[in-house]
C-alpha cells in the first residue's frame, strides 16, 4: 500500500510539473511529494523540491 501511494504522488508530481511549466511549480510539487513520501523528513522535502524543480525547469523549456 505505502508503494502504491509513493508511486501514485510521483506521477502527480511529474504530471502537475509540466501543466505548471516552470520551475517553482515543479519544485512545490517535488516538495509535497518528498515530505509525504519520507514522513516530514527535511532532507526528503528539500531533496524532493530540488528533483521537482530540475524537472519543471527542463519540462518548462
């Protein structure tokens, strides 16, 4: 159950990142995504903001 809702955020996160289409919106979701997947871990937040926003800015171009 707990790798069907961590696989389920990431496609969220990857699907929001490029209706946003920029940086800062892929980096909120990469953050929500890494904070619900490692249980309010800062290190899984900001890993996830910073994976979130590589992402949005690369989908954004």
């Amino acid at each position: 159950m707990k790798r069907l809702l961590f696989v389920s955020m990431w496609a969220a996160a990857l699907l929001v990142a490029p209706l946003s289409g920029c940086t800062l919106g892929g980096a909120a979701a990469g953050g929500y995504v890494g904070h619900e997947a490692t249980h309010g871990s800062t290190v899984g937040t900001v890993g996830g903001a910073v994976a979130g926003g590589i992402i949005g800015h690369e989908l954004g171009k």
